[in-house]
C-alpha cells in the first residue's frame, strides 16, 4: 500500500468523514446546521475532506483495475475470474463493516459497479 492509498484509507476510514453520522443520532446527522461554527464545520469537512477522500477512493479503485490485470495480459490468462473473486471479497467486507460498524460503506457499492467494468 502506498502513501497516497493509505491516505485515501486514514481519511474515510478513520472518521474525518463519517463522524457526524457516527456520532450523532441519524435525524441529527441528516438535518442542517443552523449555528455558524456548525455550518463552518460541515463546509469545512465537505470542501477539504469528503470530497477529496471520495475522489482519491474512487481513483484507487479504478487504477487497481490495470494493475491487477497487467500480470493476467502479460501471462495471457483471463482476468474476469480474478477480477470477480476481488468484487466478491470487497463486497463481502463492505457487508461485514455496514452491519457491524458503520450503515454508511461505500464499499458495496464499489463492489457493485465494478460488475460493470
């Protein structure tokens, strides 16, 4: 895992997103910030956070794509079956993590729609 994966993995996984939804109750988490150091707050962890880490997530996840099947083209193996075994298992950890952790994963997700790739 490199710098900027690990980055990537801090800034989701370490609550800089998620906090308010963790920390709050879910009515509480949804419904907008009406004092200005809230508000301030919200645009702050939006601008610079959940935006970035989002991107930079979605990005890894892409170019992991070629990386995984660079060896696969090279062997001339078929790359789905490897493929579809690293959905599985990203899809298997983000079920595990938004039924024990946290409802909001993004994992599934990415399992889910690297089924179209």
């Amino acid at each position: 895992m490199n710098l900027i994966q690990l980055l990537a993995m801090i800034g989701i996984y370490a609550c800089v997103v998620n906090v308010v939804f963790i920390a709050l109750p879910t009515e509480a988490a949804r419904s907008r910030a009406t004092e200005l150091h809230d508000q301030v707050a919200a645009f702050i962890v939006g601008t610079l956070f959940q935006a970035k880490f989002f991107l930079l997530f979605s990005c890894l996840i892409g170019r992991g794509i070629p990386i995984q099947s660079g060896p696969h083209a090279a062997a001339d193996r078929p790359f789905a079956r490897q493929y579809g075994r690293h959905l599985a298992g990203l899809a298997a950890i983000g079920v595990l993590h938004g039924a024990s952790i946290f409802t909001g994963n993004i994992l599934l997700i990415y399992a889910l729609l690297g089924l179209i790739i």
